[in-house]
C-alpha cells in the first residue's frame, strides 16, 4: 500500500512538473519559424504587448469543439479568443471574415496584443482588454 502511495505521488508530481512548464497541451499552431514579433515601445505599450504586421499564413478553427480561433501570422501564433470565460474583455478583429476563417489565409494584417506566456514569444492573445486588436491592411 505504501509503495503505490509513492508512486501515486511521483506519477502526480511528474504530471503537475509537465504542465507547469507547458504552455497548453492542445496548442493551436505548431510554430515552425524562429520570427519573434518586435515588442513596441510605443507611447501606452507595456513589455508584454507586441504590436506587429505579417501575412496571416494558417487559422486554427476549434469554435465547433471549444469555442476557440486562432491565427498565425509570419510564425506568430494570435489566439482571437472564444470558449473563455465572459468577463474577459476581448479585443477586435477588424476587416477579416469569422464565419469563414479560412479565407483569411494571405491577407496581411496588424496586431496588437499582449503575450500570452513570457517563455513563449511566438504566442499572443487579443483577450484580455479591449484595446487589443487584429486589423486587415492593404
């Protein structure tokens, strides 16, 4: 008995290690690029916004299953939000087609957002405050 309490609580540590230090086990976009957005020190900015322009190159579409879209832009992965809680104010997406998020594959855009995990450069949300956004641009 003592010796599966120990296990027990080995398998359990090991588990809680593994997702302290991952980011999210169903990760929407695996990044392939070594691009990191260059953080803005624009006036109102923090050190945890990114404010950056790019092609959209693959969208992650899991609203039928959680409620969640992202987008990744030049290797830069941008969570649009969905399937969160509501009280979280979320920013804007302007001049793209959410009923259709594939077709916004190629279009170039702006984003403004905050980092989602310091550790993780490529990986930025628009939820959070409504100040975020991710805006269409010719």
């Amino acid at each position: 008995m003592m010796v599966l309490l120990i296990v027990t609580g080995i398998v359990a540590l090991g588990g809680a290690m593994w997702f302290r230090t991952s980011y999210d086990p169903q990760q929407p976009i695996v990044n392939t690029s070594n691009h990191v957005p260059s953080i803005s020190s624009s006036p109102g900015t923090t050190a945890r916004e990114v404010r950056f322009t790019g092609t959209i190159t693959a969208v992650k579409d899991l609203r039928p299953t959680d409620g969640s879209l992202s987008i990744e832009v030049d290797g830069n992965v941008v969570d649009l939000g969905g399937g969160e809680v509501p009280k979280y104010p979320k920013g804007s997406v302007i001049g793209l087609d959410l009923k259709n998020p594939q077709s916004n594959i190629g279009k170039k855009v702006e984003v403004f957002a905050r980092l989602s995990n310091p550790r993780l450069p490529n990986y930025s949300t628009i939820v959070g405050d409504g100040k975020y956004y991710v805006k269409a641009v010719p």
